[in-house]
C-alpha cells in the first residue's frame, strides 16, 4: 500500500477535533439540566419565590445568549482552544461557587453570570465553528452531531442531578456539575486544535488542487484571521452584525429561533419539572421524563442534521416548528401524578424535535453570508437565548400570579405557529449574496 493510500486511509483529524468538541459540549451541558431540577430544593431551603429564581436563570440564559456572537469571533481571534477551555473553567467556577450562596442576589452571581458568560461562550455557536472550520462536506451531519452533545449533557447529567438533589442535597449536585465542565479541560488543551493549517491538513471534504499538497502546518496559537478582518473580536461582531441586519433573512431567522428558545430552555427546561411537581409528580420521575428528552434530542438533532444535507432547510423548520407547537398545546392535559403513555409518546415527539431546528438554521447562515455565517449565527443564537430568557421568567410569574402554568404552555403554542409560517416565508434565493467586505459596511 502507497503512503498516499495509507493517508487516506487514516482518520482524518477533523474527526478527532469533532469528537472533543463533543466531549466539551456534555461537560458544559451539565448546567443546563440543573435548574428545573434545584428550583425546589432552593426554594424548600431559602423560601425564594418561583420568579426570583426564574430570574437567575434569565439572566443566564440573556448573558449565554449575547455571549455567543462575539465568542465566535473571540475564537477567530484567539482560536478555539484557548476559549473553550477558558468558557469550561468559568463554567465550573461558577457552578462550585453555588454551594456557598445565601442571598437571592448571590445566586444572581452564579447562576446569572459566571455560568451564563461560560455557556455562551460555547454551546451552539461553537457547534457551528467547529463545522465550518474543519469541514467542506457533511457540515448538517456534523452540526447536528456537535449539537446533540448538549442533548448528551443532559442526559448523562440530569438523573444524578436529580438524586443527589434529594439525597444528600443540591449543593452536592452543583459540585457535579462543576467536576463535569473542568474533567474535560485537559483534553480540550491537548486535541482540540485551532484549524486545519495546526496539522497541516484540509477541512474534510476539500481536496487540494492537481499537484497541490495539505496546508503548512502553521503556529498553533490560534487561527489565522482573513484580510480584511477586523483584529478586535467585539468590533468584528458588530459589524456582522450591521451587515445581517440589512437582510431580511436575518430577521426570519431571528424571530423564528428566538421562539426556539423560549419553548425549550426557557419553558420545558426550566419548567417543566417544577409544573409536573404541581400536578404531584415525584421531582426524580420528572428529571427522567427530561432525561428521556435527551436521550431522543440526540437523536432527532442527529437526523435533522442528515436531512438539512438532503433537503431544503426552511420547509424543515417550518415542520419542526409546527410539530412542538401541537405537542405544547396538548401538555396541559398530559400532565398528573403518574406517567401515562400520552405523556411518553409526547417526551418522544419533543425531544426528536428540541433542537432539530439547529442544522437548517445553521445552514441558512452559512449559504446567506458565507464566511460571516457563524458569527451571524452567534447572533441568531443569541435571539435563541433572548426568548428562552422571557419565556423562563414569563412563566415563573405566570407560575405564581395563577397558580399553575397552563397559560405559559398555550402561549408558547401559538407562538411555534407564528415560527412556522415566518420560517416557510423565508426566501428561497436569499442565500445568492455574498457578504459586504469589511471596508463598504
């Protein structure tokens, strides 16, 4: 066999990037399945009201939401490595720092904003990089892959959360939460190389011209930025920013995600614990319910990324859009003290459909505006929060205004509608333009 065979044979490094970034993205999701979980526990041992700590989580979720852009083009600058390690130690950070609060205001501080600059600085920006960095070909698959790490998170970390909340407590399962985000730190610093040009290779998928070889190996401090690029990370953010704006696309797919996010981590991850506890639902059997909705967002995000190779993304969205709105119209009357088959036909139905929405979103970024398109999808991303920040404090107080969340549930019903139809809309020849340079915006 000839070393070139032997090249080809082997794997190539963007898988090994990929599947740490993989490993990165469970460790940071531990977050994620803790606060419907310790909602009670805190307000058992504080006495803090349902809308104090849906502001906690708000305020996470606005800072992991407005984060998002510029860690994307933070990882431009600087590389990826460098801050994803530095987004799992704050991560971890504050998550350890939990244990020690007293005040409403401190969990403001830890929930709020160490883990909400630390989880924006990855989650699903980092996904859409990563693709975009190391991949020419198979960027849906690889996305939904990268995206269902979240998914995997939660699943792995949510049944342990929840039974250590009970026994021995919730500050145990802060700790849990911090080991997981600051295990996976060395191998970020080991394997998870900027770009191609670190190892001397191509994007997979790409191959070099006839008598061409891989790219130079180049110095592994960071990604080399384009000419004409801004060198300031907050600067070339907002000037992606003021070039997306003057593109309806953008819109569409703002409001479209900005409900994404209001009818998953601001309603049902928050919340859907806490209303199934309402109804005399055991706290741990609630959590598996969750967990069970991870186990099938894998899946589902998985294929959705499969499908958005094959098929046009905006009539995808518009589906997966529709589907979540009638299975939160039909919540209320599913929820009771034990679990009936309705209940699990609809953790199947929306966890295949949690955050399927993502590959087509990213791909619409991509064709829309090219070389800008994961920083435009960082601020896309940060709609997603911004909503999942409205919902989640929305709800509390709707929570404790009424007693109940039925009106959350049927609100974030009829928005999904209102997704669906803004995301069929979504112009077909809106990705032909490239984006402005720089220098004309």
């Amino acid at each position: 066999m000839s070393a070139t065979e032997t090249t080809r044979r082997r794997l190539h490094p963007a898988w090994i990037v990929a599947a740490v970034a993989f490993l990165a993205l469970v460790g940071a999701a531990g977050f994620r399945a803790a606060p419907g979980v310790l909602m009670v526990p805190l307000q058992q041992e504080f006495g803090w009201s349902t809308t104090v700590l849906s502001a906690a989580v708000s305020i996470n979720l606005v800072l992991f939401g407005l984060t998002a852009p510029f860690a994307a083009a933070l990882m431009e600058r600087f590389g990826i490595r460098a801050v994803t390690a530095t987004a799992l130690v704050m991560i971890g950070a504050g998550s350890a720092l939990t244990v020690l609060v007293t005040q409403s205001w401190q969990i403001l501080l830890t929930w709020g904003l160490l883990i909400g600059l630390g989880t924006g600085s990855m989650a699903l920006v980092f996904a859409a990089t990563i693709a975009n960095t190391w991949f020419s070909k198979s960027r849906g698959l690889v996305i939904g892959i990268l995206t269902a790490g979240s998914a995997a998170g939660q699943l792995v970390f949510l049944p342990f959360i929840a039974m250590l909340a009970q026994d021995p407590g919730w500050r145990q399962a802060s700790l849990l939460i911090a080991a997981g985000a600051l295990a996976v730190v060395p191998l970020v610093l080991k394997f998870l190389k900027n770009s191609p040009a670190d190892v001397g290779a191509l994007p997979y998928g790409e191959t070099a011209p006839e008598g061409g070889t891989a790219a130079s190996p180049a110095p592994d401090s960071g990604p080399a930025l384009e000419t004409g690029r801004s060198s300031n990370a907050a600067v070339r953010a907002l000037q992606v920013l003021k070039r997306a704006s003057k593109v309806r696309t953008f819109w569409a797919l703002v409001a479209g995600f900005a409900i994404c996010g209001a009818t998953t981590n601001g309603l049902i991850g928050t919340h859907f614990i806490p209303s199934a506890h309402d109804h005399g639902m055991p706290q741990t059997t609630a959590a598996g319910l969750l967990a069970v909705v991870g186990i099938f967002d894998i899946l589902g995000t998985i294929a959705s990324g499969w499908l958005t190779d094959r098929y046009n993304p905006k009539i995808l969205l518009a589906v997966y859009y529709q589907f979540r709105g009638i299975g939160l119209l039909v919540l209320p009357l599913l929820l009771s003290a034990t679990v009936q088959p309705s209940m699990i036909v609809f953790v199947v139905i929306y966890g295949l459909d949690w955050v399927a929405t993502v590959p087509p979103t990213a791909a619409i970024c991509r064709k829309t505006f090219g070389t800008d398109g994961s920083v435009v999808f960082g601020w896309v991303f940060a709609a997603h929060q911004l909503g999942a920040a409205a919902a989640a404090l929305g709800a509390g107080a709707i929570r404790d205004a009424t007693g109940q969340y039925t009106y959350a549930w049927f609100g974030a019903a009829a928005m999904c509608t209102i997704a669906a139809v803004i995301s069929a809309t979504i112009r077909k020849d809106a990705g032909a333009k490239e984006p402005v340079p720089v220098g004309a915006a």
